[in-house]
C-alpha cells in the first residue's frame, strides 16, 4: 500500500505540472500525450494489482475485469474521438453546418470525449472502491451490481442476500 502513495503522489504532481505547462505554451498535442501518458499509467498499475488479487480471489477478479473494461473502453474511445475532432476539425465543422440543427450534434466529437472520459473515470472510480474493499478483506460484504443493467455500483449485501 505504501508505493500506492507514492503513485498517487506522482500523478498528482504530474497532473500539476502538465497543467501548469499547458496553460503557457497552449499546444493540444502536448495536452494529449501527457493525458495519454497519465492514463497509461494508471492502467499499468490497476493491471498490477488485478494480477495480484487473480492469485487469491477470482470472483473479485472477474468483476474487476469489467470495471477496467468498461474504464479502458471508454477511455479508448473517448481518445480516438478527440483526436479525430482535432484532426478533422475544420471538416467535421463543415458538416455540422451543412446537416439539420437536428443531426449535427452527432458530429460533436470533442462532446463525446468528455462524455466518454466521464464514463472512463466513473468506472476507474467504482474500480478503485471496489479494490479498497478487496485489500481490506471486506469485499465479501458487498456486491458490484449495475443499474439499467450497464451503470456499475457497489451495493452493500443484505442479510437475507
């Protein structure tokens, strides 16, 4: 528990000086590998402690697995989107402009990053809950269940559950 301190630490001063970087010299790509970079991270060390806790309790594991899924899907998709906003930008204008007011909401893409980076964090959120519970030996008190059959949560067991 103790490098996860320090990991945690690491990411927030890394956060910080990609932020404060940004905000002086203003290019998106620099923006983006570093978002790109932070989120590898984060992924590397969640597979490290899935690794770990797949040696003792699989049930926690398959569950996890779909919490990192969900976390690195979104995020993957949200991150392809946005850079072909980037990219494409000035075309996927033009057709937002030529479409109804109706269907050009469809080609906001940059929209759906935030739309996906939300999901992607709500799930790392879920993910991050559950593997406390799993590290305290407490998960056997609770249930990782979803709500409209896709939305992700941790429930607390009832007693006749």
């Amino acid at each position: 528990a103790g490098t996860d301190v320090y990991v945690s630490l690491a990411l927030f001063a890394y956060s910080t000086i990609v932020t404060l970087v940004y905000l002086q010299i203003r290019k998106p790509v620099f923006h983006q590998v570093a978002y790109g970079i932070e989120i590898f991270v984060v992924l590397v060390r969640s597979t490290m402690h899935q690794m770990e806790i797949r040696k003792t309790n699989l049930r926690a594991y398959a569950e996890m697995q779909q919490l990192f899924s969900l976390g690195v899907a979104a995020f993957g998709v949200a991150f392809a989107l946005w850079n072909i906003d980037n990219i494409f930008c000035n075309n996927l204008r033009a057709i937002r402009n030529a479409l109804p007011m109706t269907l050009a909401p469809f080609f906001q893409l940059h929209a759906y990053w935030h739309i996906g980076t939300a999901i992607g964090c709500y799930a790392s959120i879920v993910y991050q809950q559950y593997l406390r519970l799993v590290m305290l030996g407490t998960m056997d008190e609770y249930r990782l269940r979803k709500a409209a059959f896709i939305i992700p949560y941790i429930d607390r067991v009832k007693k006749d559950d």
